[in-house]
C-alpha cells in the first residue's frame, strides 16, 4: 500500500475514532459504515484493475506463443504472429460452444432457423469477400438493436446478410443453437409436526 493510501486509510480512522468520543451512537455507526463504504468503493477499483491486468497478461501471453510459434514455423513476421493469435482466438470461442453443449445449455438447432432464444455462430466478410473475422458468436437476447435483431430473426444457416450502410462487414451464419430453458428443481422437505 503506497503511503499516500496507508496515511488517508489511517486519517480515516483516526476521524471515526475521535468523532465516536463527541457523538452519539448513531452518528459513531453511520461513520463507520461510510468508512466501510469507502473501503469497499476502493477494493471494487482494485478489482477491477486487476481484472484489466489479468485481460493485459493474457493478451501479452497469447502474442508471445504466437511468436515463439511463428519462429519455430520459421516465419516470424507480424503477420504470422497476427495469424495464429486469431486461430488461437477461434479455437477458444470453438471450445467455449462445445463446452456449453456439453453443459447442456445450447442445443443445435435442428431447423437452421434464427429463433427468440437463438445462439448464432458467423464470421464477418468484407465487399471484397475476405473473411475479416473468422468466427462471431453471441445470443441473440443480448441484442438490443431492433432493426439488426429483426434481420437476424429473418435469417436462417447459411445465409449472408448484408450490411445496412456502405463499407461495413456482412455476417455469415455458419451455426445456430438455441439457448435450452434451464429448469430449476427444489427440493422442499416437510417438517415434521409433534404433537
């Protein structure tokens, strides 16, 4: 903890302590709870700069086993490196579907149809056709865009859908699932009445 912290941490402390002597009880809770409020506004941006360290970290990780890779290929260039950090990617995502498949969260569709309660599987073309990103997923609920969500309920496997404006990526629809509803049992145990 940098001095700076440890000495407004202490301050802090120092106050409540003095302000318990002249206050009542109330005012002596309410200064410890803000004290606590504090401390847990401060540990939740702790967390979440660890949080983007860990994001950073694997990023950097992910980049470096790329480029060993690339050299032991014999082909170190930014753009094999780029390469195989994006098949890595698309292995990740591939094994992130079958993981909820396997969980029994996503089935395969069985009519190829973009449904409600849809997962969708694409990869993004460009006007040229070159595959730009070579695999997309997400569920369609999170969608908020109206019209976007409208046009992908009209789409079904295989399609490709065009963008709206000019200079933006088509999407390929390469795998739909649909979300399985998740029944929650409870076990309810009777008590035991005596008498």
């Amino acid at each position: 903890m940098s001095k700076t912290k440890k000495a407004a941490s202490t301050t802090a402390a120092k106050t409540v302590a003095k302000s318990s002597v002249k206050s009542n009880a109330s005012q002596r809770i309410q200064a410890l709870e803000d004290l606590v409020l504090n401390q847990d506004r401060k540990f939740n941006i702790l967390a979440d700069e660890i949080d983007g360290l860990r994001s950073l970290i694997n990023a950097l990780n992910k980049r470096l086993n790329a480029a060993i890779k690339a050299a032991e290929q014999g082909g170190l260039s930014g753009e094999a490196v780029t390469r195989l950090i994006v098949e890595d990617n698309v292995k990740e995502l591939e094994e992130k579907v079958t993981m909820l498949v396997e969980q029994g969260l996503i089935a395969k569709s069985e009519s190829g149809k973009i449904g409600e309660k849809s997962f969708i599987v694409g990869r993004e073309i460009s006007e040229e056709g070159n595959v730009v990103n070579p695999r997309i997923q997400f569920a369609l609920p999170v969608i908020q865009d109206k019209t976007l969500k409208d046009k992908l309920l009209s789409s079904k496997l295989g399609d490709i859908m065009k963008p709206e404006k000019e200079g933006e990526l088509s999407l390929e629809i390469m795998e739909v699932y649909e979300i399985v509803e998740q029944k929650v049992e409870q076990e309810f145990k009777e008590e035991e009445v005596t008498e």
